[in-house]
C-alpha cells in the first residue's frame, strides 16, 4: 500500500494504492492521521489505483469523514474501482460516503 498527498487550491487530495488489508492498514491509518492534520474545507481520495480495503481501513474512512466534517468540510472518494465499489456496497458504506 502506498499513499500520497497533493494539495491544489484548497482540496487535499490522498491517493492510496494496492491493498488495504490488516497488514497495511496500520499505514493507511497513520497516512489519513496525517491528512487530517492538512484538511481544508474539502478532502479527496482518489481511488484509481486502490484495489481492496478492508474493515480497519473503511473505519479510517469513517473516522476521517467525521473529522473533515467537524471542521466545516467534506469527505469524496473519486474514481472508486469496481472490487472497491463492491465492499463499500456490501458494508453499508456506498450510503454513509460520499463517492464520485
């Protein structure tokens, strides 16, 4: 799993790649902790490369979305991949993020 963060007026936007699962998870965690730190008024991950996540990493998710929202901004994922839309589906999560 890699993450990066860009920042471009305003928006931060993550890009996590591979695999989310409970060996990466951890730094997954630690990258959202740090996006957190830089949210503005909106946040983005960008999904095009992000393969699979599993249930630590959909809490981060969560936790980062709460957290965005208590400082006036927003949570979106972009570009989610088809395996990804499928465990957000089938978790409940599809209604509880904002996914473009």
């Amino acid at each position: 799993m890699n993450f990066e963060i860009k920042e471009e007026n305003g928006v931060y936007t993550g890009k996590p790649s591979g695999w989310i699962d409970t060996n990466a998870a951890p730094d997954f965690l630690e990258a959202l902790r740090e996006l957190e730190e830089k949210v503005g008024k909106a946040v983005q991950l960008d999904c095009t490369e992000l393969e699979y996540i599993c249930s630590l990493g959909l809490r981060g998710l969560l936790k980062l979305k709460k957290e965005s929202a208590a400082k006036g901004g927003t949570l979106e994922l972009l570009n989610v991949q088809p395996d990804v839309m499928n465990i957000l589906r089938m978790t409940g999560f599809d209604k509880l993020l904002t996914i473009q």
